[in-house]
C-alpha cells in the first residue's frame, strides 16, 4: 500500500508602510490578507514578524466551496515592515 506523503506549505508576504505619522493622523496601514489552500489540508499557523519581534496570529478559518480560506487582519505601523507567514501542510 502506498501513502501520500505530507508536503509542508509555507507563504510569506512582506508589507511595508512607508507613510510618516502627522498629528491627528497616525497613518496606519490596516489590511485584510486571505489565502486560499485546499479543503484537505491541514492549517499550521499565522505568523506575523518584523524587526524586533514574532507574534503568533489568530485566523479566521472558514471552508467554503470546496477550499479552505483563511485570513488575519494587519496593522502597520508608519515606517514599519512586516512579515506574515502562512503555513499549512498538503497531502
């Protein structure tokens, strides 16, 4: 008998706020990001990195038409970057 092995999936995105913060307007940089992975794959985690730190995400995960969606929302400070991973493993 043969069995599927399991590949582990990784996506990393880079956001970079490049705006400067003027009084009554902090000029923060929300966003929403959403993946798409297949319905019978198994979700790891969310990671959200920058220079000085890693702070484990929590994502809305929701299957839907036969694929699994999950997102998190980002707040980006001015002149900050980030970093967020995605991982998840594939049969």
């Amino acid at each position: 008998m043969l069995f599927a092995a399991k590949r582990p999936e990784i996506i990393e995105i880079v956001l970079e706020n490049t705006g400067r913060a003027i009084a009554n307007n902090p000029n923060n940089y929300k966003d929403y990001i959403r993946i798409l992975i297949p319905l019978n794959s198994n979700f790891g985690k969310a990671i959200s990195k920058n220079a000085n730190r890693e702070v484990l995400l929590t994502p809305e995960i929701t299957d839907l038409n036969g694929r699994r969606e999950v997102g998190v929302l980002v707040n980006i400070l001015p002149g900050e970057k980030k970093e967020i991973v995605f991982d998840w493993t594939s049969q």
